[in-house]
C-alpha cells in the first residue's frame, strides 16, 4: 500500500496531485485559523469582562482600599460605599437556595432515576427542564406578585409565631411579616437552581454502572439503600459538583431577586428582613449613577467582586464535574 | 428464609423477631424516601403549573390587538408593546446571526482541532464559565466596552452582549453534537481524499446538523428572555425606535420598568407581555428538543 501511495510522486505526473492537493490545504489553513482564532476569541472574552470590570472599579478600589468589601456603608450623597451588605446578601441568599433546594432536587433525580414509570420519564424530565427555560424576570414578576404576598400574609406571620418564639434560631424568623425580603428572595432563587441541580443529579446517577446497582440489589437491598450506599457513593464528587454550578447560578441572579428581596442597604439579624444582593444593588442603581462617578466605579467594583465569587464557585463546579461527565 | 432452615452452627445466629424488625424498618425507610422523593416531584411539577397558570390567567386578561398594534405608551392612554417586540426581534436576530458563527467555529475548534491539548482545554474552561458567568456582569463589560467610550447607548452594544451570551451556548452543543460523530466517518471522508476543512464542514456540520440548531434555538430562548444584560448597553426606548446606534426598547426591559410601576395598566402590560416572552422561550425549547429527536 505504501508503494501505491508513494509511486506516483516519483512520475512526472507527480506535480498534478500536488497542485490538486493546494486548494485544498489553502482551505484547510484558512479553515484551521478561523477555528483557533475563535478560541482566541473566547478567551479574550474573559479577559476582557475581568480587565474592564477591574479598570471601571479601579477609582472605588482606591478610594475606599480594602476595606471596601466589608465596609456595610452605601450613602451616595457623601460619596462614601461599601460592599459588605451586598456580599453579604449575596453569600446568604444563595447558600440559604442551596439548603432548600438541594433536597427537593435530589428528591425528583430520585424518582427520575429510579422510582418514575418509563413512560412518565420524559415528560416530568421535560417539565423539570423547562422550569430552567422560564426567563429569569419572569420568576421575579410571579415572586412578586404572587409569592410574595403568600408568604406575608400566611406563611411568616405562622413562622414568626411558632419557630420565632424558640430560643437562639428564633431571632432567625423574627420581625415584621412583610413578604418581600432575605427569605422570600431565597426561596424564588431555590426554585429557579432546583432543575440545573436535578438535571445534574439525574445525569450522573445514570451513569453508575447497572451492575453495581443489580448487584446491591441481589443482596436483597431496598431501592433507598442501593441509592444511599451505592450510587450515591459512586456519584458523590459530580452531585457536588452540580450542587456548585447552582450555587455559582444563585450568586449572580438579578432580576428575580431584585423584585422581592425589599432592597435596603442593611443587615437585619431576621431571615424576613429586606436586604439586597450585588446584582441587585447593581441593577437598581445604575440608572442613578452618572457616567464617570465615584459611585459607578463603586458598582463596577462590586460587579468585579461578584465575578471573582462565581469565577471561583463555577471553576471548582466544572472541576468536579467535567471528568465524570465525559467519562 | 432459607437460612433459618439450616443448623444454625453454619451461619451466625439468628433471631427470628430481629430479622423482622430490622426488615420492617429497612422497608419503612424505602417508603419514607420513595413518599419524600413524589413529594419533591410534584413540588418541582406545581411550580412550573403555578407559573404557567398565573402567566395564562393574568397575560390572557391583559392581551388584546393593540398589544401588538400600538407602542409603549403615558399610563392612562390605550398603549401596546409594538416597538419593544420588534426591538427585541432584532437585537435578538443580530446577536444569533453573529453569536452561531462564532460559537460554532469555536465548538469545531474544541472537537476537531484541539483534542487533549492545553488551549483547547482552557478555551473550553473559558467557555464553560462564560455559560454561567451572571449575565449582569457580561452587561457590564459591554457598558465599559461600547457604551462609555462611544457616549451613549445603543442597540448594538444590547447585541453585542447578547451575542457573548449565546457563544457558550452554541459552543457546547456544536463540541458535543461533533464528538458523537464516529471517527470511522472522519477517515472514510480523509480517505477518499477530501480537505480537512471539506471533511468537516460537509459531512461533519451536516451530521451534527440536527444538534446544533437544537443548540442555537436553546440560545435564542436563552437571550430571548435576558433583561439583566441590556439595562446597561440598549437601555429601553418608549418610543418606535428601529436606529441601532441609540437606545432601542426591547420587551424584557419593558416588563422590568412596567411590572415595578405603580400604574395598573402598565403592569397589566407587563403581564401581557410577560406571557408572550415565556410562551415564545418554552415553545422554543420544545422544538428544540423534538429537532433533537427526530435527528436521532
């Protein structure tokens, strides 16, 4: 075959298919450099959101130092800001969405997995999915107008009264019921990780091996214990791994924590108490800030810190992840 | 049951009430999670309903001719969402036309160029994190890219950011749907002669065909529905505004500013519109899920 191949070279008749050959490798290197200069692409991309939210809160950063992040003053009109109240809402809102929503993930991949008919399968996967197709402003209308009055008028006041009157977590759940808040932001937020999670979770479990499980359950294993002992074992690294990327969706939420989490600059000991978020600090007072002010670069500069909290959350997310995904 | 038969110096000892106990506690575990894991199901299942339901009950009452008639308007007086529909058709439009290339010359670069290698591993991290960076701050980055330097906003500044949120998307799907394609495929089409690039953009593209528009309408219902991004770069317009270069209106915008307003004609607007964009997005998704299954 060798010779075959190497034959018509040594003829005169050689220089045709070299001539034919060009075009085509003139094709592939222009081909092969639009392929490598949209990588490029991308990766200028990212270095440019870094560099330019950095460049545009460079004036905040010097002006208030380090001290900047945790510094819980926000008052425009003395021109004296500070990030701690919205970094705090921030790491609150979206760990508290984790607590409420990792359960009831974990609960539909479950049944997704395990318990659904086949025939039921698809269209609660669908519906489960498409939960994650709903536009982000979306929720916040229906959190606002709809959540947001039930859960001040039914639901806090009865937590309030009970759970609130108990020692030390009580404070939690204290203060005046008004619907909107921490909480309620929490709650909408869990709602809209709940499907990236299950969709993950689902996922992975479907990739541990039949046998391991068959083999459990030839032990006489119930379907609850295969799950606890072997499949979750098995997939323990990628469900935290999807954990993380709801997390790194959570922290970065705008407008549907903009609509219900009240918006004041303030940390309130209660779980009910009305707060706000870096991306909904961002989001409400742009259209108040002048090109070029102290208090844009102050809005940059937590834009910047929020893009350092989920560069982290998401990089750790996709390291967990990406391997048994593909594997 | 069996091993109760047998002499009970072969195996450890047994006791019968135990052995019955534990086996009904074992089961009344299974069924605790099996009720909690329904119970989590139709939790997930009643949300969507109630979303859809306050959508339908609430956009339904609010819609009639002149929401696609007439343009944003004073409260008050009979307005419609004309011009943000069409602005967001456009910018929406632009941004798919100018994100797909691009998105899918980088998925082709990550499946067909850049196999194991080290900037084709980090361009894929980057990628990756671009798909679930917050769009707010991708919003940002364009305010300090297009619109403070050029003094003003803009639509194209809207397109421009949401074409960096559609990259990723068609990124990911292009890779995936690339990497099924058998091998024995590549070297039946090398064999016979062809250019890599003719290899790839004939028979590879063409096989994956089905997979990557799932891939672009799952985009377009992603940007469709972002609103965060364009608060800082195509800002809204109340008036008929089709000029790219100033600040054009666009239908998430409009509901932001609507629905926080404390006119009940504005927020019924809202609501209407609120229902178009969520029927267009799920409608969106699922023929995008059958392009896939009929692709299989």
């Amino acid at each position: 075959m060798q010779q075959a191949a190497t034959l018509p070279l040594g003829t005169p008749m050689g220089a045709k298919p070299q001539r034919a050959a060009s075009p085509g490798s003139f094709g592939d290197t222009l081909f092969s450099a639009a392929c490598h200069a949209a990588g490029g692409f991308v990766l200028l991309l990212l270095g440019g959101i870094i560099i330019e939210l950095f460049i545009g809160g460079l004036p905040a950063f010097r002006a208030f130092g380090i001290p900047f992040i945790w510094s819980t003053e926000w008052d425009p009109v003395t021109e004296v800001f500070g990030a701690g109240v919205s970094i705090y809402g921030t790491i609150v809102t979206a760990v508290l969405a984790i607590l409420l929503a990792v359960p009831v993930a974990f609960g539909v991949a479950f049944y997704l997995t395990e318990l659904s008919p086949p025939w039921l399968r698809r269209p609660v996967g669908t519906a489960v999915e498409l939960l994650a197709a709903v536009p982000s402003i979306i929720y916040g209308m229906w959190g606002f107008f709809l959540i947001a009055p039930i859960m001040g008028q039914y639901i806090q006041p009865a937590v309030i009264d009970t759970i609130g009157e108990l020692p030390l977590i009580g404070e939690l759940f204290q203060g005046p019921p008004f619907g909107t808040g921490i909480f309620t932001a929490a709650l909408i937020l869990a709602i809209m990780i709940l499907p990236f999670i299950a969709a993950t979770m689902r996922d992975v479990f479907q990739q541990v091996p039949p046998v391991y499980k068959e083999s459990a359950y030839g032990l006489g294993c119930t379907t609850w214990e295969v799950m606890r002992s072997v499949v979750l074992p098995y997939t323990r690294i990628s469900v935290v791994g999807g954990i993380m990327l709801g997390l790194g969706r959570a922290l970065g939420e705008t407008m549907a924590v903009t609509f219900v989490i009240g918006n004041a600059n303030r940390i309130s000991a209660s779980l009910f108490g009305p707060g706000n978020t870096i991306a909904s600090v961002v989001a409400l007072e742009f259209g108040e800030s002048e090109m070029g002010s102290l208090k844009l670069s102050a809005l940059l500069a937590l834009g910047f810190i929020l893009f350092v909290l989920s560069f982290i959350v998401l990089a750790i997310s996709r390291f967990l992840l990406r391997p048994r995904l593909k594997g | 049951m069996s091993a109760t038969t047998m002499p009970p110096a072969l195996g450890p000892v047994k006791d019968q009430a135990v052995a019955a106990a534990l086996g009904r506690r074992r089961k009344a575990a299974d069924r605790l999670v099996r009720l909690l894991s329904y119970a989590a199901t139709l939790i997930g299942l009643v949300f969507l309903a109630s979303i859809l339901l306050t959508l339908f009950y609430k956009g339904f009452g609010a819609m009639n001719l002149s929401v696609f008639t007439e343009v944003t308007k004073p409260p008050g007086s009979e307005g419609g969402l004309l011009n943000a529909i069409v602005g967001s058709l456009i910018q929406v439009a632009l941004a798919t036309a100018i994100g797909t290339p691009i998105g899918m010359l980088v998925g082709t670069f990550l499946a067909e160029y850049a196999k194991g290698s080290a900037f084709g591993n980090l361009v894929r991290f980057v990628s990756d994190i671009l798909l679930s960076a917050p769009s707010i701050l991708i919003g940002l980055f364009v305010y300090q890219l297009l619109v403070l330097p050029f003094g003003g906003f803009s639509g194209w500044a809207g397109v421009a950011a949401l074409t960096i949120i559609i990259i990723p998307i068609v990124v990911r799907t292009t890779e995936d749907m690339l990497t099924l394609i058998p091998n024995t495929l590549r070297e039946a089409v090398i064999g016979l002669g062809a250019p890599k690039w003719k290899m790839i953009v004939l028979i590879c593209w063409r096989a994956a065909t089905s997979g990557i528009i799932t891939g672009i309408l799952l985009g377009i219902a992603r940007i469709a529905g972002e609103t965060a991004p364009l608060l800082f770069t195509s800002l809204g317009n109340n008036a008929w505004s089709t000029n790219l270069n100033g600040p054009l209106p666009s239908l998430p915008i409009t509901i932001y500013s609507y629905a926080g307003s404390p006119f009940q004609d504005w927020i019924e607007l809202a609501w209407a519109g609120a229902l178009l964009i969520t029927l267009a997005v799920l409608l969106l998704n699922i023929l995008a899920r059958s392009v896939l299954g009929r692709g299989k």
